[in-house]
C-alpha cells in the first residue's frame, strides 16, 4: 500500500519559508488529508526523503512529530504506519468539529466581508460542477476553511487546522456514500445564505446540522468495513 503516494507527491519547495522538517511534515499531513496515504499504509524514512527530495534529518523530525501527536504508530519491522481511528476517536472527533464549525459559521455571520461570501459562493458552485469524489472533498475542505477565516479568530482557526489533520485519517470520504454530494449542497447554500443574512445564530445551527449529518455518512461507511 505504502507504493501510492509515490506517484502523488512532489518535492518540497525550498522558498515555502518553512523550516524543512515542518516543511515536510506539512507534506505529510496534506498526503493524508488528499487521500494519499491512508490507515495501514507504511511509511519509511528513507523512501519518504526520496519522494520529496530531502534528506532523511527532516524527515525523522517530521515522523516524529506526526507519531507525537498519534498520527502514526510503529509497524512491524522498520517504520511507522498510519493509524486508524476506532469508533469512539470518531465519534469525539465529529463532536469537537461540530462545535467548531457551528462557532465559526456564526462568527463568519459577523464578520464575513461580501467578497467572502461570494467567494464562498464560487466554492460551492465548483463543488456542485465537481465530478469525483475526492474533488468534492478538497472543494469541501475549502469551503470550510473559507468560513473559519471569514470568522476573523486565530484561534479558531488554529483548532479547525489541527482537526483537519486528524480528519485526514479518518479514510474515505462521505462523498462516496450515495446521496450525500446533493444534501451536502443544500447544507452548504443554507450556510451561506445564513452567514449572507448576518444571522448568526441560525447559521450555527445548520453547521452544526451539517456536521451531524456527516456523521451520519460516516457511520455509514465504518459499517460497510
């Protein structure tokens, strides 16, 4: 399995302005948020610093740092493995992301410019034209996150990135459970329009009632496993 990415990731860009090890370490968290390497994948030094072109230092900082925060675990023989996340992980993660977004979406009531909202607008216009899966999920992820910054606070911002990343290894998207593209819309326009209106509590409200939703599909899918 761990042969997949190969093909997905390119070298680290040395003018990011990130130090190397976080460069890489960025690198690994968006594979994983892309779908790239998944839960049981392996994931060596040495064939991570070919892939992204860097030596193996930044490379041992980067897994140690994703084996720090639990993304990873030592796998049988040499390296690290991407690891899954039992039923209660998910359902305590989709209870902190329900949170969040609910906060966010009101917050971006607030504060969102109207270039914000049309932007957000576009996101979903781009999702709606979407012919994939994992199209949908990184125009998904965009949207989202386009909130968060609309809702002008860093800390919540900060939080939001740091689930995303758990989000990441939760494997494959709600997407592919049938129906949920179209619902997902009608969620998404219902946010915007919220945020449009300045009212905040109804837009956290169906944030809120979107992640639960998601959930839902979720839950769908660890079934079918």
């Amino acid at each position: 399995m761990a042969k997949r990415p190969a093909k997905a990731i390119g070298s680290i860009s040395r003018g990011s302005g990130l130090a190397l090890g976080e460069a890489v370490f960025r690198s690994l968290c968006e594979a994983m948020q892309a779908g790239h390497y998944r839960a049981g994948d392996r994931l060596r030094e040495e064939e991570v610093a070919q892939r992204l072109k860097v030596s193996r230092t930044p490379v041992r900082e980067a897994l140690g740092r994703l084996a720090a925060r639990g993304f990873v675990e030592p796998a049988a023989g040499r390296g690290l493995i991407v690891r899954s996340l039992d039923i209660s992980e998910v359902l305590e993660l989709y209870a902190m992301r329900e949170i969040l977004e609910g906060a966010a979406a009101r917050l971006a009531a607030e504060h969102a410019s109207r270039l914000e909202v049309d932007a957000l607008s576009d996101i979903e216009q781009a999702f709606t034209d979407a012919s994939d899966a994992a199209e949908m999920a990184r125009l998904n992820r965009a949207f989202h996150e386009a909130i968060c910054r609309a809702a002008r606070n860093r800390y919540l911002d900060n939080a939001s990135r740091e689930l995303q990343d758990w989000i990441a290894l939760l494997g494959p998207t709600t997407f592919t459970v049938t129906g949920r593209p179209s619902t997902s819309h009608r969620e998404h326009q219902a946010i915007i329009n919220a945020i449009a209106a300045r009212d905040g509590d109804k837009a956290e409200r169906l944030a809120r009632e979107h992640i639960r939703e998601a959930l839902r599909c979720r839950l769908k899918l660890l079934q079918k496993q």
